[in-house]
C-alpha cells in the first residue's frame, strides 16, 4: 500500500488544533488530582468535581480527534512504511521508555518493591501497570495499527464527491455502534450478541470524527461518564466545533508561535505529569476537593517548565519527550 507520486506541499499549521491541545492537557491533569469523585456522597466537593468529570472526560477523545484532523488522509501525501516509521519515533520509542521511568520512579518513592528482570521485561509490553497514564499511548498504538486501512477506505469513499458525506457518515455511524452504542446496551442486557465484533470500535471512533465529519453514582453511570460513550462524543465534537469555528488562526502570528510552542509541550506535560503528582502526595497535607484547581495548575506548571527544560537536551527531545 502505497501513496501515489505526488510532489509534497508544506502543510499550513491547523492553530486551533495547538488550542485544543493546550486546553485539554490541564482537564487531563484535573481528572489525576480529584480526590472526592470516588466516593460518591453527594458532597459539595464531589458534586464539584462531578461535575468538572464530564467535560474533563472530553481531553483524551480531543487528542484522537486531533490526530484524525492530520493523520486520516495521510495515504495521500506518504507511504505506509513512513507513517509506521514516524508512528514508532513519536509513540512507541516513548511508550518503551517511560514505561521503566514510571517502574524506577515507584521504587524511587517506594511504592514499588516487586521489581525484577520479570517486572522490567512485562513493563516492556504492559507499561500503563508502571504508570497509569501510558494506557493512552496503549490506546493510540491501537488505532494507529489500523488506521491505514481506514485511510485507504476514507480515500476510496471520497472519490465520488456526490456520495462522500453519505458515506463518511456511514463509515462513522458503524464505529459508533461498534464504540458507543453496543457496549452501552451490554451494560443493560449483558448477553446482548455476546460473541459479536465489530472491528471499526475503540477509540477510532473519535479519530474518525475528528478526521472527516467535523470538518464540518448509578449502575449505569458510565454509559454517561466514560470515554466511549454519546455524551462523551458528542460533548468532545461540539467544543472541537467550536474552538475550530472561532479561528484562532486570526490572532497576532506573535500569539500563535506562543501556542504553537506551548502545543509542542502537550505530550510531554501528559508523560510527566503523574511523577509530579505523586511526587507533591509525598510531600503535601492530604488534599481536598478545594486543593483540585490550584493543585491542577500547579502541576501543570510544574510539568510545563520539567518538559521545557529538558528537551532543551536533543537525544530527550528526539526520544524521550518528542
């Protein structure tokens, strides 16, 4: 699977895809510092927090959405070989890292004391067991493996311009039956269809989106908090509308460099920043409800300036917080 010869144009830089990054990565950190969400009381910190869940639980899905927008129709400007190349530079060679930061980080702390050669070895394919986080670069692995597939389908769908967005709608309409949809019946009836598969589900559902469409307490709780759920796609697709709608490219190039250059720093704030919660939990009062948005912003300040300096250093920035 090839792309044909065609002589490559500099691609302009999507700024409202820079906000996006940059207004997420604090609602990721959000969601790793809250501390009544888990026991549901009906507190006032918990309602609080609750309530700031439901959009926080929108981020990861802005970043598959994201990367629908620049990596959907890359089977038209490269090759699969160099889309695996890059996918492998810029996710995989961090996941394999990381993942022993995070297995050295907890004996560092002393959280962990069952580490040897077994540990190590298992972390190798299992890192989000050393850092929990990582299960997004498990996730984005996933999507990616398949996604020149789904760029070939996305190719051949588009070429008849009358039937496109019938199609695209199609092609988006069965991943969300197979993400959203049938999980949240098999929460109600479980054996709905027990051994039924659909292959377009998981957390493609959101780089499709992202890549084509948008361009233009209880039980069942999770059906409406979870990532894979309507709300959360739909809650997640209104506001990428809407920052997209509001044409950051408009503002002071002064004003977009300085996004541009904060958005570069989103992966690396999202690697490092659970080192840096723990690491305040050590050191810290037991937190509260009332401790969530100054802890979130110190954090992210934290996380910002450890990433800033250290891809001043060109093997880290290259491999480590690419």
């Amino acid at each position: 699977m090839t792309a044909p010869a065609t002589t490559r144009a500099s691609r302009p830089r999507l700024v409202y895809l820079d906000v996006l990054n940059i207004c997420a990565i604090p609602l990721v950190i959000f969601l790793h510092v809250r501390v009544a969400y888990w026991n549901a009381d009906g507190s006032p910190g918990w309602w609080f927090e609750n309530v700031v869940s439901g959009l926080g639980v929108i981020a990861v899905p802005i970043f598959f959405m994201n990367s629908g927008v620049t990596l959907v129709g890359f089977i038209e400007r490269s090759t699969v070989g160099t889309f695996y190349l890059k996918r492998f530079k810029k996710v995989v060679v961090p996941y394999l890292i990381w993942s022993q930061l995070y297995l050295l980080f907890g004996v560092l702390i002393g959280a962990r004391t069952d580490v040897g050669v077994g540990t190590v070895l298992s972390t190798v394919v299992d890192g989000s067991s050393a850092g929990a986080t990582l299960w997004y670069l498990e996730a984005a692995i996933g999507v990616y493996i398949v996604l020149p597939v789904v760029s070939l389908a996305v190719l051949a769908l588009t070429r008849d311009p009358e039937r496109r967005d019938r199609r695209l709608l199609l092609l988006l309409g069965i991943s969300v039956l197979a993400a959203i949809v049938l999980p949240a019946v098999r929460r109600i009836l479980p054996a709905t269809l027990p051994s039924m598969e659909i292959p377009l589900g998981g957390y493609l559902v959101f780089v499709l989106a992202g890549g084509e469409l948008l361009h233009r307490g209880s039980p069942l709780a999770p059906i409406f908090t979870d990532y894979l759920t309507l709300g959360t796609l739909c809650t997640a697709a209104a506001v990428f509308v809407a920052v997209r709608q509001a044409r950051p490219e408009r503002l002071p190039e002064r004003a977009q460099r300085m996004i541009s250059s904060l958005a570069g720093m989103t992966f690396g704030i999202y690697l490092v920043h659970l080192m840096v919660i723990e690491t305040a939990d050590l050191w810290l009062a037991p937190r509260t409800p009332s401790s969530d948005v100054p802890m979130t912003i110190g954090v992210w300040a934290v996380s910002l300036a450890i990433v800033a300096v250290l891809r001043l250093i060109p093997p880290v920035r290259r491999w480590v917080l690419p």
